[in-house]
C-alpha cells in the first residue's frame, strides 16, 4: 500500500483530525490498548511471573508491551500496513524510554514516569497517525 503525501496545510490536517474515521479508529486503538493491559498484566501473575512493580524501568516496558499487543493485534485485524504497526509500537514505547532519562538523573519519582508515560502516549499515537493518514482514515477489514 503506497502512503499518500501528508497533508500539507492546517485546513488539510484539521480535516484528517476532524474525520470521523480517524477520530473513530484513533479511539479503537485506545480501547485495544486498555484490553491489552487488562488482560495480558493479570496473565503474567497467573503464570507465577515476579512483580515487577519495584522496578519502575522493567514495570514501564512491560506496561507499554502490554499496551503494544493489543494495539498491534488490533491493527493486523484492521489489515494495516507492518511499518504502521511497528511507527505505532515506538508511538508506546518511547515516552516511557525518554521519561527513563529523567527518573534515572533523580528528577522524576517513578509515579511520575508512569502518570506522564501514558500521557504522552496519546499524542505520540497522533502524530504515528498523521505519518500515514491514508491508513488511518480507509476501510480495513
């Protein structure tokens, strides 16, 4: 599937924003993203695994893996390209990674990192989305 330029002016990104489509999908991502931690964190106490929650690097990656899989699974189901899904994995990785640096010079207490990871989440999602709007606004099932 060939991604289509970006739109290029603030009308053009407002109406990729505004669309029901992307608003709809952006919020079936959220609602993926929510299963995949409801779902996969209590598993992994099913399976005997150790809490991790005293390590706040580990707890972190593991909440945003959590998060990916069901993110992820949701988008194979939606038919979506391997380069979106892997643009939206680093979209719930990477505020956890960059808020590592902050909590490991002493600035930022491990709620924090937690709290203001999910937070930046929301517009690193929207900014995967608007790389490829094409994706995003189609009919992939």
């Amino acid at each position: 599937m060939s991604t289509p330029a970006r739109p290029r002016s603030r009308s053009g990104l407002r109406a990729v924003v505004t669309d029901r489509r992307f608003v709809r999908h952006y919020v079936e991502m959220l609602v993926a993203m929510g299963l995949g931690m409801a779902v996969l964190l209590p598993l992994r106490r099913f399976a005997g695994l150790p809490d991790l929650s005293g390590s706040v690097e580990l707890h972190s990656l593991l909440m945003a893996t959590s998060m990916t899989i069901g993110m992820s699974a949701w988008m194979l189901v939606r038919r979506h390209s391997w380069a979106a899904i892997a643009e939206m994995a680093v979209a719930m990785y990477l505020p956890f990674v960059v808020l590592l640096v902050p909590f490991r010079a002493g600035v930022l207490d491990g709620h924090g990192v937690m709290m203001a990871g999910h937070v930046l989440m929301l517009p690193a999602m929207l900014l995967a989305m608007l790389r490829r709007p094409a994706e995003y606004l189609g009919h992939h099932h």
